[in-house]
C-alpha cells in the first residue's frame, strides 16, 4: 500500500478565480512543450521554508516528454484557484520549442487583486509567441468591504 503526501494553504478571506491560458505563436506549425504554474505573491507567508514553496504552488500546465503544444486555449491541469486577498496571483510560465528544444518563453506575470469581480487579462510575451492570460475574479459581495480595509492599512 502506498501513501499520499498533501500540502496545503488554509486560506482566510479567498478570492475564487477561474484561469483560462491560450497560447498564440507567428506560425501555425509551432509546437511547444513546458510548465505552466501559479502561486502567490507579495510576500505570501506560506508558513514553511523557502524550499518547501515550491510544493504549495499549483501546476496548472505540464508537457510529458513526447506531448507538445499547438496554437489555441491550453487544457490546464486545475483552472480554478482560491488566491488570499491581499496577495496577488503570479503566472511562472516556461515553454521550449518542441524540435529544437530551444526556450521561447520563460517569464511570470502577476495579477494585482482586483476590487470588483470581473475579468483581467494579461499576457506574457516570448520570441515568435505569447500567453494570454484570462482571470476570472469572482469577490463575495462581503468581500468588497474586507479588501477596502485590507488596502486603506496598506
């Protein structure tokens, strides 16, 4: 019998946000292979070491060794996503092309937390192709008055 390792994050004051990652490139033939991930930012206290991080991210996107991606909406491995609401939502994107193995894209992009529910888009731009990031924030009606104390302390 085997065992299950699980790490976790209790989140007081969450945010639920839907994530959508379409990749677009200059040729229609590119193929791509690499990781998509998510965490937190702004300093979130993820109550652990700094190595241990790592495991309290979320992998949204992972090629295996003989898949690879064509132009279009990415199938994301999660999509919805609880982010604290003082902390922003970053992106860590790293893509290579698929034949040559060469990095294309390999940068973060981060999502302040909005005041209103509604969607964000961002993009992370790469040599001959790009992400777009589409955020679909979803704050509790009570949650509007808890982000306006959060950032008048600030």
């Amino acid at each position: 019998m085997g065992y299950l390792e699980l790490y976790y994050v209790a989140l007081k004051n969450a945010v639920d946000t839907t994530l959508k990652v379409v990749f677009a490139a200059t040729s229609e033939e590119t193929k791509v292979a690499g990781k998509i991930r998510a965490y937190y930012g702004n300093n979130f206290d993820y109550g652990s070491s700094p190595t241990e991080k790592d495991l309290y991210g979320a992998m949204l996107y992972e090629t295996k060794p003989s898949d690879f991606v064509k132009p279009g909406e990415i199938n994301l491995t999660q999509s919805v996503l609880a982010v604290p609401a003082q902390f922003s939502l970053v992106i860590d994107a790293n893509l290579h092309d698929f034949t040559s193995g060469d990095i294309i894209l390999s940068r973060v992009y981060k999502f302040l937390m909005p005041t209103e529910s509604g969607i964000k888009v961002g993009f992370i731009k790469g040599n001959d192709c790009s992400l777009k990031l589409i955020v679909d924030w979803k704050l509790a009606p009570d949650m509007l008055s808890v982000l306006l104390r959060i950032y008048r302390i600030h």
